[in-house]
C-alpha cells in the first residue's frame, strides 16, 4: 500500500497515491506469500520503465513508472 507520494518523484508523475496498492510489478503478481518478489522487482536502475498493476477503488489500472535515481 503506498503510504508517501514524493512530490515531483516519478511516482508522482505517474499521479500514484495514497492508499492505492500495488499489486503487479511487471506482470508479476507481489500480494500475499508473493509480497518477497515486489522488492527485487522494483530495485532497478533509473530511467528503467517499471509497469504496475495498481488496484485503487477495487479496479486494477496499468501505469507505467520510469524509475528515478536513488535519494
């Protein structure tokens, strides 16, 4: 669940919030017993476009992200 958006962070770009869950990360299912796989998953180099399943509201909507460098 996303507890902090970073204002001008590519997830803001992405116009993610608060409160929605990620749940794919690249087609890979990360809730539950799956949840060990979002970490490696998401740790990739910055300008790497990373696409979400992102489940707001009880629909899943696709966004893709282009990761940031580290801060």
């Amino acid at each position: 669940v996303i507890a902090f958006v970073r204002p001008g962070s590519p997830a803001a770009a992405a116009e993610l919030q608060v409160g929605q869950e990620i749940v794919t990360v690249d087609g890979q299912d990360v809730r539950g017993e799956n949840s060990v796989r979002y970490d490696k998953l998401t740790r990739v180099k910055a300008g790497t476009k990373v696409k979400l399943g992102v489940l707001d509201g009880g629909e899943t909507r696709a966004v893709t992200v282009t990761a940031g460098p580290p801060v």
